[in-house]
C-alpha cells in the first residue's frame, strides 16, 4: 500500500518537474522572462515535492503526509481557477486523484489506532 502511494505522488512531483524543465527550456508566449521563471519554480516545485515523496514521505513522518497535501490543493485551485497549463484540465483532474490517492491510501499508516 504504502509503494503505490509514494509512486501516485512521485508522478505527480515528476510531472511537474518535467514540466518546468520544458517550459524554462523553451519558453512560449509574451513574457519570456515570466515564462522561464515559472519554470524554475516549477522544477523546484517538483524537485522538493519528490524530495518529501523519496525520503520523509516513505519514512512515515507525519510532517511530510501534512506537506504534501499542498498537492490535491494545488491542483483543485489550478482546476476551479481554470488555471493554465492546457485547456482540457483532464491533467489536473488526474493529479488530484493521484495526489488523494497517495495520501488517504496509507493515512492509517501515519494515524495508528492507539493501543486499548
């Protein structure tokens, strides 16, 4: 349980990721500046998300299940904003599920039921 919920958030900390790599790479639009600095936030968004997922996350500390539910946030605000990247929003959709996935499959594992 606890490998599909840390691979669910990897590819979402991923796909980030390679997003920002393309489009501080080759940015597209008016403001190339802006463009490129979304960029590199996103690579940092991604790089720090994984970071959580790869090491915290998968050591059971509670303060990375907490930090990363700034995923399915992100995403649902990206998805009632209609809030770029694209126009279909499918992405966004699927992030969410894989974000609430990743977090609510092993919640019993960083919320043990306490010893009677």
């Amino acid at each position: 349980m606890m490998r599909i919920s840390w691979v669910c958030l990897a590819i979402v900390s991923l796909a980030i990721l390679v997003f920002g790599v393309v489009v501080a790479a080759v940015p597209s639009g008016g403001d190339m500046g802006l463009y490129r600095a979304d960029g590199l936030a996103s690579i940092g968004l991604g790089f720090f998300g994984a970071m959580i997922v790869l090491v915290p996350y998968q050591r059971r500390e509670l303060w990375a299940w907490f930090a990363l539910w700034f995923y399915p946030v992100f995403w649902a605000v990206h998805l009632l904003g209609n809030l770029p990247p694209g126009t279909d929003h499918i992405h966004q959709v699927i992030f969410i599920a894989l974000s609430l996935i990743g977090l609510l499959l092993p919640a019993r594992m960083f919320f043990p039921a306490e010893p009677h």
